[in-house]
C-alpha cells in the first residue's frame, strides 16, 4: 500500500519536470505504481484488513510496556489475554499503525576538494609471513581524488596500534604523515560518525 505522503511526493516531483525513472529511483517505487498514481492519485490502494487489528489498543499498550520488544508483545498477548497473534501478522499490524516507527536511514553528501578529506579503515587480511599464514590486521588510509594508499599491517588493531598508525613520532618507520605531504585537515576514521581535525 502506498503511503498518503509518498503519493503526494509523487505529485510534487512530476510537477517538477522529473522523470518517472528518476522519481522511481529517488522514491523506490515500481514505475507502474507512479504511472497509476499519476493516472488517478484519487484512486484507493487495496485495503487489507485483519481479524487481529481490534487489539491495536492492547498491542500499543503492551508495545510500551515491553519496550518495543514484539516477542514479548505476542507472549504477553497469549499469557496474560489468551490472544495468538501469528509474529508476522502482529509486526505487519504494528507497521501498519505506525506503532514500531522505522528507523530513519542516513542520508547526505560530503562535498570535498581533492587533497582534504582522507578516509582511515581496517580490515583483517591472510597473509604469508615466512611460509605460514597468519592472520594481520590491515590498517589502511586512503586519500580523497588520489590513488596514494598507505598501509601497514599489525598483529592485532587496538587503541594502542591506531596511535602508532596516526602518530607522527611514535612510529621509526615512514610514517603517514611523511607519506601524504601536504597533510588534508580532515580524516574519517574507521567508518564511524566522529570527526578529527588535525
């Protein structure tokens, strides 16, 4: 069923001038549902009904009470008021009126020059050292609109590595810091949603 507001989105985007490709691609949605929309936005979806939705009150209720735990709701359904609700009908009722809202995707662009942004990553690698393999964590950094990589593997990849790895004095070895020279003033380190400015 297509929500109300998406319809209106629709809409809003063709009076735009945008395509029905891009419209399909920006909103997720099939280009045949966009052309019935356009066709008679008036028109109502198929409305599918449950015999289980006459809980909805209760569901909400327990919903809160078990913290948003829908296992718990449906336990507690059938425990405490003899109600069995099948676990893909009670999350299709809890979807329907919006009792467990979804969870906002991330959304966004950076925009930077080349030379200032650099991104930081580790992953674990199989390596041959001296005939064995052995498992070494790969520390990399990548540099925004350039090929230039630098890389270094260890042991293992805490705390105490990610300092050797972006220290300028700690390391005897070159250092990224001699590698990439100018040195960008931004770095995402590790995928996470912190900034270090240096």
């Amino acid at each position: 069923m297509i929500r109300q507001s998406k319809k209106d989105a629709i809409l809003e985007l063709k009076n735009t001038g945008m395509s029905l490709r891009k419209i399909a691609r920006t909103l997720k949605v099939s280009r045949n549902t966009i052309t019935k929309i356009l066709k008679d936005p008036d028109e109502a979806a198929p409305h599918r009904e449950s015999r289980h939705e006459e809980h909805v009150p209760l569901i909400r209720d327990l919903f809160k009470e078990c913290k948003g735990n829908a296992v718990r709701v449906a336990e507690e359904l059938e425990s405490r008021h003899q109600i069995t609700i099948p676990y893909q009908s009670l999350t299709w009722i809890m979807r329907k009126h919006e009792i467990r809202k979804r969870k906002k995707r991330r959304a966004g662009q950076y925009h930077f020059k080349p030379g200032q942004e650099m991104q930081h990553d580790t992953s674990p690698h199989q390596v041959t050292i001296d005939g064995k393999k052995v498992s070494a964590q790969c520390a990399s950094l990548t540099l925004a609109f350039s090929r230039k990589l630098f890389i270094q593997y260890y042991p293992r990849f805490t705390r105490f590595e990610c300092k050797v790895f972006l220290s300028t004095k700690v390391s005897p070895f070159l250092n990224l810091f001699q590698f990439f020279q100018p040195v960008p003033r931004i770095f995402f380190i590790m995928r996470r949603e912190f900034w270090h400015e240096k």
